[in-house]
C-alpha cells in the first residue's frame, strides 16, 4: 500500500469529510439511508469502498445515491456489484465498519481490507459509476463519492441523474464488455424499446387492451426519465404522464408513487381520476412499479407486485410450453406475498415458488437458482433473471432443425421478451414495458388481468419504537424470535380470524417496524393489523401514541 495514498484519504477525510458523529450506522436492505445531512463522511468513504471492490473483482462498480421510497429530506447510498447486482453481503460487513471508524482509524481499516482480499495492486484505476436521483442533496454527494474514489486512486464517472435500474444496468454493460448493451442511456433505451417494438408489431391495440397507460412519476427521476421512454416509443405505446415537479419541491413520493400507493392503498393525488383507466406509478428512484384503477363505484384496484410476477410467470410458461424446450421456471417472493397470490401460482401455474426474506439482493440471489426465475417483492420491486443456460438453449434451438416453425416462432418471441428485461435488478421502466407486451399479447385490459385470482384483503402499517434493533425474525421473517413473547401474542390474534396471517419485522431503510396482516375480510383485517401494532407497541418499547384499535 502506497503511504501517499492513505494520506490523502486521510487528509481527504479530515478536510472536507470529517465523521463528527458518534451515530453508529449500518447498511441495510438498500446499503445506508438517514437523513440527508448525516451522510457526506458515508457517502466519502464509499466512494473508497467501492475503488477497493472494483480492485478486488477487477471490475467496474456502481454507486448509487438514492433514498427512493423515502421522504425527500433522506438519503442514502448502495454500492453496486459487477454484474449489476447489490452489493454481495460479505462486503456489507465491511461497509458498515469503514463508515462507522473515526476519520484517523480509516486507514487502518483500508489497510485491513486490502490485506483481507489480497488486493495486490493498488495503482489500478478501475472506474466506479456514480449515479443520483432527483433529491436537492444529491447532487453534492455524488460529489462526496466522486471525492472518495479519487482520493484511493480510482476512475469516477458521474451518469448524473438517472434511475437507480439504469445505474445497474451501465454497470452491468460495462463489465460484460458492451455484450449486454451499451453502458449509456441512449442505448439502454435503444435496447429495451427496439425489443418491445418488435413484440408489438403493427398493431398497437389487441383485443380488449387499448395502448394507452397514465403514469405516475412519484415527481422523482422516473417522471424525467419516462420523457426520453416517450420519445423513443412514438406511438407504439402512449404514456400519460403525471406528477412531474420540478427538484426541490418537497413533493417526491409525496402522497403519489408507487409506495403510497401500496402501502395506503389509496389513488394518488395528481393524476386524474378516471373510471376504469389502467394507471401505473412508480416510487423514487423508479426501482418499483404497481398497477392499479379505479372503477363506477371509486374503489381502488390494486395490482401489485404478485401480479405482475404471476402475469409475468404465466406469460413466460405458456410461451417455454410453445418453445418445446425444457427450462425450469421458478418465481420468488417474500413474507408480503398476498397469500391468494402464493395459491394461485402454485396450485394453478403450477410454478414453485421460495419465499426469502425482504430485500431484492435475496430475492435476486435466489431467483438464480432457477433458468428462468420471476422474483418480486409484493410492493412491485422485481425482475426475471435467464440463466447462461436457458439463453444458450433459445439461441441453439432457434438455429436448429428439429424445431417447428411455430417453435421457433415462440422462441424467437422469448428472446425478445429476454431483451425488453432489464435483468440486472428490479426496473419500473422495463417492467412496464413487460406488462404492457403481456397485456397486449393476451389482449386484456386491466380488469382481465384482475380476474386471474381474488387477494386476500391485506394491511401494512408502520409503528415506531425505541429501538428496532431488538426485533429479530426468522423463517424468512415470518416468525419473531425477538423481543420475546410478541409472536406467541401475535400467533394467539392471528388464531381468531379466519385466514389470517400476520408478520412483524424491522425496516431496513426507515426507523420503524412494519406490521403486516392479512384476513379473509376486510373488517377483519383492519382488526388484526391494528391489534398486532398495539401488541408491538407494547411489548416493543413503542413511542408516541398507541396505535388505535
Ligand atoms: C428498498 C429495498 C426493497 C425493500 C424496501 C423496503 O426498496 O430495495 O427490497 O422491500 O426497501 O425495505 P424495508 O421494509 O426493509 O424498509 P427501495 O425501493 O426503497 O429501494
């Protein structure tokens, strides 16, 4: 190790960095996320982070400055892995430890790591991509990054505002060496709509689906981004957008995106409330994407992350039936998995499903195992990953001769349908672009697509306690181990209601615990969810007022 180099981190650190908190900090579900202003010294250091990950896989790593479901004052920062993954959860440890150190120990622990992982020469600049979303205080930490990669001898280079997907993606470009598209915007958009073009063809309306979306920006970076997506589509697909304001405005994700949306399960403000209109928001940072409308009588229909996975998994099974080729598909989901959604795909797609804690980098991981694996959280963060395998087996049988036209029609469609996929992470803008195709192909409207199986009425709600460190789960969070006695509690409320269900596990991205519930009606569910969250607040060191039976 260069002693020059540890120097300028140092005097890097100490000069513009400085940690002068005693905040201890932990990279969770989607790396750090606080408050805006705790976050320069974080963001410094993982700008070094990432230059010795990039060293160590030698290779070309993300930054991410994005706080997306998150009230506009937060932030936060995600390091982004080769392939275009999140960070592998080794490193996670690390991360936590280099930004947590005093400014005069950061050496120390640069040193550490370099001996850890071997990292030989530290002269190699690999380059880190920065990106940032549409916050007032992104722009100075993506400067912060930009700092700390420098300092440690690296390469930044700022994409500026783009998607937290998009970010994945140029990554992921990069270090396949263009094989997966080219690492920009330009050709990002050139892949996935040439792709959705070719599926759509001539005819742009199919049946009972009419190619006009209305779409919620979340007045974030998807909002921005979709007027690119416009230009490219022409009128292949029609998008209506709303809820565009301009950065700064206090209104990201406020009371629109695809989060409110979930989570309150109510329409959002700013787009227009007609009857029976197929809408879709995305949140932030455009990593998620529901749909929903809202039909004669004003209630909401909400399609969220379980349908657009069992749409997805449906679509892709009937089209590997026609291909004749035999690949396995499997979905993944989380514990928020209405379990409606779970039968469904089981019993009658006849798809297997895992169940793996909340957080993509799980849900990715595991939708690995699989040659086609459709993972998505239930609040519309999710994508559908081809293994090496199942790509070489579509492009071998469409070149050979013992496939039918018809087969190789449909495999020729499935590679497509591969390029509209932005495989590197859960993308709102790709995975609309899929649901449209989908939708299209079936020649449904929304309402079809609502008729493939009923949701259990279901309910998440928030509560704060003093210390959400104390809640531990199990069973990919289906279970509490810890505070002790709360799930026997919660088990003992579930018992009551027919169908009922409920879970209770710490955020790893805001400071609160979520309830989750889930019953037969919905009286019963409002009951269950406010009965667990009082439990919660009582044997959980609760604070503030008590939630309300
Ligand atoms: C992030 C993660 C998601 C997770 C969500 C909520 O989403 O990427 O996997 O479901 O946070 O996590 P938690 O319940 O632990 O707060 P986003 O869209 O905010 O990046």
């Amino acid at each position: 190790m260069v002693n020059n180099q540890l120097r300028t981190i140092y005097a890097f650190a100490r000069e513009m960095y400085p940690r002068n908190t005693k905040t201890q900090i932990q990279y969770g579900t989607a790396g750090f996320r606080t408050k805006a202003t705790m976050l320069d010294y974080v963001v410094y250091r993982m700008g070094l982070l990432a230059v010795l990950r990039g060293r160590y896989k030698k290779a070309c790593i993300g930054v991410m400055i994005t706080a997306s479901h998150n009230p506009e004052p937060d932030n936060g920062v995600k390091l982004v892995d080769p392939m275009g993954e999140m960070l592998e959860q080794s490193w996670e440890e690390w991360a936590t430890k280099i930004a947590n150190v005093p400014d005069d120990q950061l050496e120390s622990v640069v040193s550490e790591i370099v001996k850890e992982f071997k990292i030989d020469n530290m002269n190699e600049r690999f380059e880190v991509y920065i990106g940032k979303d549409t916050r007032p205080s992104s722009p100075s930490l993506a400067e912060a990054a930009a700092h700390g990669v420098r300092a440690i001898g690296g390469k930044p280079m700022d994409f500026g505002i783009v998607t937290t997907p998009q970010l994945h993606y140029f990554v992921r470009c990069r270090n396949s060496r263009n094989e997966y598209g080219q690492p920009n915007e330009v050709g990002y958009y050139t892949k996935l709509c040439t792709a959705f073009k070719k599926l759509r063809g001539d005819g742009y309306s199919n049946g009972k689906y009419e190619n006009t979306i209305v779409y919620d920006g979340a007045n974030g970076v998807g909002a921005k981004k979709v007027k690119f997506l416009k230009e490219v589509l022409g009128d292949a697909l029609k998008i209506e957008m709303y809820n565009d304001e301009i950065i700064g405005s206090g209104k990201l994700n406020h009371l629109c995106g695809a989060d409110f949306v979930k989570s309150q399960q109510k329409f959002p403000t700013g787009v227009p409330n007609k009857p029976n209109v197929r809408c879709c928001s995305v949140d932030g940072d455009a990593d998620r994407l529901v749909y929903y409308y809202k039909d004669d009588k004003d209630v909401l229909h909400l399609m969220d992350g379980d349908r657009l996975a069992t749409l997805i998994a449906s679509y892709i099974k009937e089209i590997l039936q026609e291909t004749g080729i035999d690949l396995n598909l499997g979905l993944v989901q989380t514990a928020y998995a209405n379990g409606a959604s779970t039968e469904y795909i089981t019993k009658q797609l006849k798809v297997p499903v895992s169940c793996v804690p909340t957080g993509v980098k799980h849900l990715h991981h595991k939708a690995l195992d699989y040659d086609i694996g459709v993972y998505f959280e239930a609040n519309g963060h999710g994508t559908v990953v081809f293994s090496k395998n199942a790509k070489q087996s579509l492009k071998n049988e469409a070149q050979s001769n013992r496939k039918s036209a018809e087969e190789k029609r449909a495999i020729a469609k499935l590679l497509d349908l591969i390029d509209v996929v932005n495989e590197a992470v859960g993308d709102a803008i790709s995975d609309m672009l899929l649901v449209e195709t989908i939708l299209h192909a079936k020649g449904w409207d929304i309402q079809e697509w609502e008729k493939t199986y009923e949701d259990l009425p279901n309910k998440l709600l928030k509560v704060v306690v003093e210390d959400r460190n104390i809640f531990a789960t199990t069973d990919a969070e289906r279970r509490l181990v810890a505070p002790e006695g709360l799930q026997e509690q919660i088990d003992a409320l579930t018992s009551k209601y027919p169908k009922g269900r409920s879970f209770v596990r710490p955020s790893g991205t805001e400071d609160v615990v979520r309830v989750y519930a889930e019953a037969a009606s919905a009286a019963d569910v409002e009951r269950l969810g406010a009965e667990v969250a009082l439990k919660v607040f009582q044997l959980g060191g609760g604070v503030g007022t008590p939630p309300e039976l």
